[in-house]
C-alpha cells in the first residue's frame, strides 16, 4: 500500500472511532501532546508523510508506524492498530532532524 492508499485508508475514520490506549495517554501527557491534535491529525492526515507496517499479534489487525511532519526538526510519530477502530498504541515526539530515522 503506497502512502496516498494509506491517508484514504485514514481518511474513513471518525474521531469516536479512535481509541487512546492508556500508555498513549500518558506519554501524550509527559510529552505535552494534545490528544485532539492526535485525532485530527489520523482523520485529516495531510501531515503524514511517512508509514511502515509492522508485524501485527493477531490476524484481524494491521500495525503501522506513522510520521507526522510539522518541520524539519519537529514531527509526531504513532503507532497505530486498525480492526475496524484505530488504537493509538503509543504517541512520540520527535524534536530532531527524523527524516534521517524513517531511513
């Protein structure tokens, strides 16, 4: 799936439809992240500019490790489980230069 599939993928949910475990609750807490922010940005993503699948536990579930670009030294990646909802596994704040990490 190229990145364009993924934001329409994305783009099909709703904000009830995200579900903030609660580790992603509390490093969005300790990293300052606003969590509205978080759901705005998976439901409307023109800010994602990076996604890579990961092995997923179970069948029925797709894992994806996302990057969302604010600037260059500063972008939000998460970790997303879609089955029907999409679960924020965990929310990270990257304050450097991240293109250098996604490749």
């Amino acid at each position: 799936m190229n990145i364009n599939n993924f934001k329409k993928k994305l783009k099909n949910y709703s904000k009830r439809d995200i579900i903030i475990t609660y580790h992603a609750k509390i490093r969005a807490f300790v990293r300052d992240i606003n969590l509205e922010e978080v759901k705005e940005n998976i439901t409307n993503p023109y800010k994602l500019v990076y996604f890579k699948e990961q092995k997923s536990e179970k069948e029925d579930e797709h894992k994806y490790e996302c990057y969302f670009n604010y600037s260059k030294d500063h972008c939000h990646k998460y970790v997303l489980i879609t089955n029907g909802k999409i679960i924020i596994v965990t929310i990270i704040n990257i304050n450097r230069n991240w293109q250098r990490s996604i490749k």
